[in-house]
C-alpha cells in the first residue's frame, strides 16, 4: 500500500480517536484489552464517520449496503488491532 495512504488513514484514526476523547463522557473508551470491543468500537466510528452506516444496520438485503469501502473499513479496523499487539488469537 503506498505510504500516501498509510498516512491519510493514520491521520483519520488519530482524528477519530481525538475527537472522541473530547466528549468521553458520550463515547466508550478504545482499550486494546478486549479484541471485539476495539474492533465494534473502532469499526462503529470509522463507518458512522466516512461512510454514514450503523455497524449493526449494514443492510444485505434487498439493496447490499456491504461495499468494498465497507469492507476495507473493517479490514483497516482489524489492521489496527493487529499492528498494535503482538497476541496471537
């Protein structure tokens, strides 16, 4: 992937997670503690931010709401994760 874009997701993620920790009383704390509540958490931000989709809504049927931008969200979110601990599942 070129750097370019490493650094565009890089700076969204940091954007994401300063904003939310201005209001955190609203918003649940991102810990690396628990592997599905990161990823929900991370997840839920990045759709509802770039692309307005509730995670729990993404709509199959009758019209697909899982778009390869969908996709790549969520894989960016599990990159993440990944990147940031050395845990084997």
């Amino acid at each position: 992937m070129p750097r370019m874009r490493w650094n565009g997701i890089a700076i969204l993620l940091a954007g994401i997670f300063l904003a939310n920790a201005a209001c955190t009383a609203l918003a649940q704390q991102v810990t690396l503690e628990r592997p599905i509540g990161f990823f929900t958490n991370v997840a839920a931000r990045l759709l509802r931010s770039e692309l307005g989709v509730d995670l729990n809504r993404i709509q199959i049927y009758p019209t697909n709401q899982y778009t390869p931008a969908v996709h790549r969200l969520l894989q960016v979110t599990a990159n993440v994760y990944d990147a940031s601990t050395n845990r084997a599942f």
